[in-house]
C-alpha cells in the first residue's frame, strides 16, 4: 500500500510540475520585449559649416544631413540600418539675391548615385551610395557599444581591412546619427521579418532675397521618415520629422549667421520650442501631430496613404483632422519614397 501511494504522489507532483513548466512558456513576456519586436529609430545629424560669403563667385548656404533609420532588437543589436545624405547647395549673389531657382526640389546622395560624383576620386572606385550602403550592412547585427568601438584614423575613415575595402569615406558623422537613431529607437509594431524604409524630401521655397533692411534667407526644409513595411506591405511602424536648416545673409552677400557653431534640430528635437502650439486650431505642436499621422497610416499600404483625402494640402477627413492640421503632402511623399526604397 505504501509503494502505491508513493507511486501515486509522484506521479501527481510530475503532473503538477509540467504543467507549471508549460505555463512558464506560454506567459506573455514584459511589455516592450515581445518575441520578434523591433524598435524603430530616426536620426539626423546636420551642419551648414561649408556656407561660403557671395564675393567675386556667387555665395553659398551648403546643409549637410547625415540620415539613419535603423531597426533594433530586444537584444540591443541593430537589425537593419539604411544611411543616406541630404546635401543642399543654395547659392547667392554680392547683391543679397537668392541665385538657385526657388522650386528646386533636391536629390539625396541615395537617389543621385553616381551623379554625386565620389566614384573618380575614390581610392577604391565606389560611389558614396555604395559606401554608405557598405558601412549600414556592416553595422548591421552589431550593438552601438560595438558600432562606437570601430576603429578610425585621424580623418574620420575605418581603418579595419574587412572595412577599407568597401568604406573610406569619413563615418564620423555617420556612427553619431546611428547612435542618436539607436537611442531614440521606439517599440512602434515593428517585428521581424519587417523591410525598413528611408524617405527624404528636400526643397527651399521659403528662401528670400536679401533687403538694405533685413537679412536674406537660404532655407533647406527636408522631410524624412524611418517607416516599416510587413511582407503584406502594410506600414508596421513610421517616425516623421523635418528641419528647416536657415542661413542668413545681408545685401552685400556677406553670411550673417555663424555657421561654424549653428546648431541645426529637428522639429522633433525642438518639441515645444518650435512654437506652433499656440497658432495651432487645435493646439498641437508639430512634433505632436507628426506622431499622429505616424500613427494613421499604421496598417496602410503606401498606396493607401497615398490616397489619403487633402483639403489644400490638409487631411480632409474628420477623424485624421482632429489631430493633424498641418500640410501633410510631403509627409506622404516620404513614405512613398521610403516604400519604394525598402528592402
């Protein structure tokens, strides 16, 4: 009798136990860790340092942004990178006059490809698209600590042989815009298995001549979006932002701002700073109402978003209006663009 009881408990203590182990692995795991979850991040790194006075040549308001969309993991380990460049050249004249017609829309170094030109004077005959496209491969399944750690010389380039071969252009700039993406990184409805697209869109309509009374304007305004695509193409994740990069010059063509130390944020980073809360209808600042059409088109195709109703530029539809007055045109632009570019 007791050898049957004995048996009895046992049995019943091995039930109890797998089952205990079989809910162990079915429970949910912790917010923000789920199996297969990305966090999705967006950087810009920018400078107008290259902006030249107007003299016997016409003046220049050069911005360049360096920008990073990456997907991350749960592990902290970058599970896709796509880099590419806005570089935008506005000239101007000795007599305070904008020089560069007012409707030129900008390619990135991404779209120009070899029209950027960096393929003849590369030691290593590659084009700065396909160098930049190196490194974002590179980097990818690496950790920041581990994407800070890559060794450089004096100028900025890698020095590491599986590196040089495919990378000698600078990456300082590259390695600080990942490193702001990766630390910005937030859990969207990213999952993996998901293609990461990059979108940019760069004009400078807002651009004015110089007056005897008032500094000129060169202004690149650029769009950009990190945004995600599931194998459906339904958008999984997306961030928004934009930067108006200004340069100011007088009548004399001479620049009036300090553009070895002008700092250069986007209108994400400004947040409440850029001060369209208090002209909004609907008392949303920019930063805010990005973030709202981010999260609309979650679910969509690109081709649905590209459907989207406007009103003079503005969502028309009620629900979408409630959050988002701004002029969206270029935000659906992007994310048509960064479609098209996703892999």
């Amino acid at each position: 009798m007791k050898k049957i009881i004995a048996l009895i408990l046992s049995l019943v203590l091995s039930i109890v136990m797998l089952t205990a182990c079989g809910q162990g692995s079915n429970q949910t795991p912790p917010q923000g860790t789920t199996k297969g979850a990305l966090k999705t991040g967006l950087a810009v790194v920018t400078s107008v340092a290259k902006s030249t006075d107007a003299g016997e040549k016409d003046g220049l308001a050069q911005t360049d942004s360096t920008v990073v969309a990456v997907t991350v993991d749960a592990d902290g380990r970058i599970a896709a990178c796509k880099i590419d460049a806005a570089q935008t050249k506005i000239n101007f004249s000795a007599s305070g006059k904008i020089v560069t017609p007012l409707d030129t829309v900008f390619k990135t170094k991404q779209e120009l490809k070899d029209d950027y030109g960096m393929r003849k004077a590369s030691g290593i005959k590659k084009e700065w698209n396909e160098q930049a496209d190196a490194f974002a491969a590179y980097v990818t399944g690496k950790t920041l600590a581990e994407v800070k750690g890559i060794a450089l010389d004096e100028a900025g380039a890698p020095t590491a042989a599986e590196l040089t071969s495919s990378v000698t252009v600078h990456v300082t700039d590259l390695i600080e815009a990942i490193e702001k993406a990766v630390n910005n990184a937030q859990d969207l409805g990213a999952k993996a298995g998901d293609k990461l697209g990059l979108g940019i869109v760069t004009t400078m309509d807002k651009s004015t001549d110089a007056s005897a009374d008032k500094d000129g304007l060169a202004q690149a305004y650029s769009m950009y979006t990190a945004t995600t695509f599931g194998a459906d193409g339904k958008i999984t994740s997306s961030i928004i932002d934009a930067s108006q990069s200004n340069v100011n010059f007088n009548a004399s063509g001479k620049l009036t701002t300090d553009v070895k130390t002008a700092e250069v944020k986007t209108k994400n980073e400004l947040g409440d700073v850029y001060g369209m809360r208090k002209a909004s209808g609907i008392k949303k600042e920019w930063n805010e109402q990005a973030a709202s059409f981010a999260a609309y088109v979650t679910g969509k195709t690109a081709s649905e978003v590209k459907g989207i109703s406007l009103k003079e530029g503005a969502p028309a539809d009620a629900e979408l209006a409630s959050s988002v007055t701004v002029h969206v045109t270029d935000f659906i632009t992007v994310i048509e663009k960064a479609s098209q570019n996703a892999k």
